[in-house]
C-alpha cells in the first residue's frame, strides 16, 4: 500500500479505515490511533522509515487495522531492496522477514475484501523466495511461538506459517494450562519447513471420598458427574468447587486446588435430609475467620456445618484486627443456609469527646470575646470622659484581646464543624444470607 502515491491515495484510506475497523475502542484510543497514523505519515514523507514504522505498529496496537499493517509490510519491502542495492545483504534478509510475517499478520484479518486479500496473498507469494519459513502447528491450537529466545517474544499464534532467517532455530510453544514444548528447526530459504507440536495438559489429581461412599462428584454447575466416591482422577490444573451428591441426602461443596505433581484429598461426610436437619455453610474475608454459632465455635472461613437443630440461630464472625458481624440466621429443616461475609478492617479508635472540646473551647473563647469586648466598651467610655494615655492604650489592648478570643472561638467551632462534617463514616462488616431449600 505505503509506495509513492502513499501521501496522497494512502493517507486517506489509512484515516478511514482506522475509523471503520476500531470496533468498540474507546474514543481516546482512536484518537490516539489517528495521531499516531498522521505521524507515521508524515515520518515516511521524511524518508524517515525505521520511524514511521514505529508510528504504524503504535497506531494499529491501540486500533488494529489492516490497511496499516500492509503498509509497514511494504516499508518492509522497499528498505529490504534498498539494502540489497547497498549489498548489505543481512539488513535486507531481515527486513525481507519482517516483510512477510507482517503480510501473514494482514491475511488473518476477518473480513478482508477479496480485493485487498488478492493484494496480501500476491505480496506474501512474491517475498517467499526471499525468507526461509516454518510452518508451525500444534494440538492444541491458539499456543504462543517463539522462535529461538523467550526474550524476543511472541511471534504468533499457532497455527502460522512464520518467516525467519535461514539456519538452525529453536521453535517454543506455549499455551496456559499446559507444559512448553520445544522442538529444533532447520530453515532454508526459498523453503517450508513443517513442524508439528503436542502440548502436553499440566494436570493433577484429585481424591474424593464419602461417607457414605457411592456419591456423585460433578464441578459445580456442570451437568454431567466426573465420577462416583471413591473418585479419582487427574484433571487440570487450577480451582474448581465441586459438589458432591447423592439421593436422600444433602449436597456438600468444596472449593479444591488442583496443583501440578500433588494430590488434592476430599474426604465428605453425607447427612440425611430429614425435616429436623439443617445446614449451615459460611464463605467471604478474611479467611481464617472463626463462625460462632449461638456462642460455639463451628469452624473458620470457608466452612460448613451440617445436622444442625432448626430455628434461627445467632451467628458471630470474628477475625483479628476487622470489625465483627453478627446477627441472627434461619435455619431450616431440610434446608442449606449459606452466608457470604466480608469483614471491615477495624478503624482506629479516636477519643469520643474531641468534638465536644473543639465546640467548648471555641464557645469558650467566644464568651470570653464578648467579656473581654465589654471590657472594652467600658474603658472606652473612661477614655471618653477623661482622655489620657493609659486610658488609651488600655482601650486597644482590651479590643485587641477581644478580636483575638472571638477568632480563635470561631475558628475552633468551624473547624471542628467542618472534621466532623467530612469525616468518613468507617466501612462496616457486611454478610449476605440466603436459603436453599
């Protein structure tokens, strides 16, 4: 795209087709796209190339956008016949890769018109005897590649086909969930090179059993069971809540982390549903926390306690350095309580009566200004009757205590209005309660 008619043709197809291919960016990312684009533009005007790269790959990061990403290809093309000119055969070899794996990017835009796709394909087609390539896949798909160093980062997603110089590499792939896989490569140019990775599932295993045994294990939510107690089986790793079930008696769940080479261990002990039998299970922060119910302890966060009488019953949460809950829960026959809590950290304690001082002191001084005014007025009458020096003096020294009391009382009564005013009410523990029946 990016050739001699760039600032006239290209420009404005770069500016509409940022516009059009944003999708559900945010106006400031756009915005930034379209600056970006107009100082690539005005770089490449320059000759500055390496630059407007810079400016293109910025602008199509925030907004991807396939009209930029054939342009930085072509740059790529126009500097690698530019180096070759010079005989620096290296610089063009690699400008040469850089060239095709940008026009692979281009080509896995959805939606492409036909014509633009026929334009991509064409150009890949015509950089092939230039590059060595490796067409990478792997089971399962969608993995990180990396071609010889982690540092260098990823080039792509499986599957793709990727330029690279020629020589002996290292091909790493990476997926969440699974262990890395490495496999070496010898690339030569004007050739295609297939590789093929297995990614192997990082798993662990997990124990279930119950009492009684004969109990269903599914992952809380799924439909189907993954097995009967006693169960085992290896499976991903990661956190799950699993339920565990069986006819006439009540469900328990489980929070289980599954780690990499560990048995994870389950051990549940089923309760009859009876119409005299409740169940009680409590989650939230601070884990640790200690559950006490009508004043005996029953466990710490996350916990359950099952067999319980109905009724309602009181029910305190208390952890160290956080505020405590309590009030009281239904416990029905039959019936699973579960409680969600989270625990405030506790606020500083502040002496009570700081208000009272800052409103008394200040009324204080207030009062005071008014004796210490009436003082004044009085001597000012002396002044008045038989003028002299002293009187004089004593009249100013009088009103100046006066103004000076009544600020310091209207500054105290304000300020304190005001601390108590804004202060922040402290953040209180919450729980959320419900029933299932």
């Amino acid at each position: 795209m990016i050739g001699r008619s760039l600032p006239r043709a290209v420009a404005a197809a770069l500016a509409l087709s940022a516009l059009v291919w944003s999708g559900a960016a945010r106006a400031d990312e756009a915005s930034e796209a379209k600056l970006q684009f107009e100082l690539g533009q005005e770089m490449f005007k320059q000759k500055r190339f390496p630059e407007a790269i810079d400016r293109f790959i910025a602008s199509n990061r925030l907004v991807p956008n396939p009209n930029g990403v054939l342009n930085i290809a072509n740059i790529y093309v126009g500097m690698a016949k530019a180096e070759s000119k010079r005989k620096e055969t290296a610089r063009a070899d690699q400008h040469y890769v850089e060239a095709y794996n940008w026009t692979e990017t281009f080509l896995r835009f959805d939606q492409l018109p036909e014509a633009d796709r026929a334009l991509g394909v064409k150009l890949r087609d015509s950089l092939v005897p230039h590059v060595a390539l490796i067409d990478v896949t792997t089971n399962p798909p969608s993995a990180d590649i990396v071609i010889d160093r982690e540092s260098l980062g990823s080039v792509g997603r499986s599957p793709r086909v990727l330029a690279t110089l020629a020589g002996d590499h290292n091909v790493i792939v990476k997926l969440a969930g699974h262990r890395e896989a490495k496999t070496p490569a010898t690339a030569r140019v004007g050739a295609t090179v297939a590789v093929r990775l297995e990614l192997e599932r990082i798993t662990g295993t997990l124990n279930v059993d119950s009492t009684p045994p004969g109990a269903h294990v599914r992952v809380e939510g799924a439909a189907e069971a993954l097995g009967a107690t006693p169960f085992s089986q290896a499976l991903p790793v990661g956190t799950l809540r699993i339920l565990v079930s069986k006819d006439g008696y009540l469900d328990q769940t489980r929070n289980v982390a599954i780690v990499d080479g560990a048995p994870a261990t389950v051990s549940v002990t089923l309760q009859a549903t009876t119409p005299t039998i409740a169940t009680l299970s409590v989650t939230g922060t601070p884990s640790t926390a200690t559950v006490v119910l009508d004043g005996k302890p029953v466990g710490q966060v996350p916990t359950s306690a099952s067999n319980l009488p109905p009724g309602r019953g009181r029910l305190q949460i208390i952890a160290a350095d956080h505020q405590t809950w309590s009030g009281e829960i239904p416990l029905e026959a039959g019936g699973a309580t579960r409680v969600a809590v989270s625990l405030a950290p506790e606020e500083r304690q502040h002496w009570p009566g700081w208000k009272w001082v800052g409103y008394g002191g200040g009324g204080a001084c207030i009062l005071a200004g008014l004796g210490v005014g009436l003082a004044a007025r009085s001597a000012h009458d002396d002044f008045d009757a038989s003028p002299s020096g002293p009187r004089y003096d004593r009249v100013n020294a009088l009103n100046l205590g006066a103004d000076v009391l009544m600020g310091i009382g209207l500054a105290a009564v304000v300020t304190t209005a005001a601390v108590q005013w804004f202060w922040p009410p402290p953040k209180r523990s919450q729980a959320s309660v419900a029933v299932e029946r």
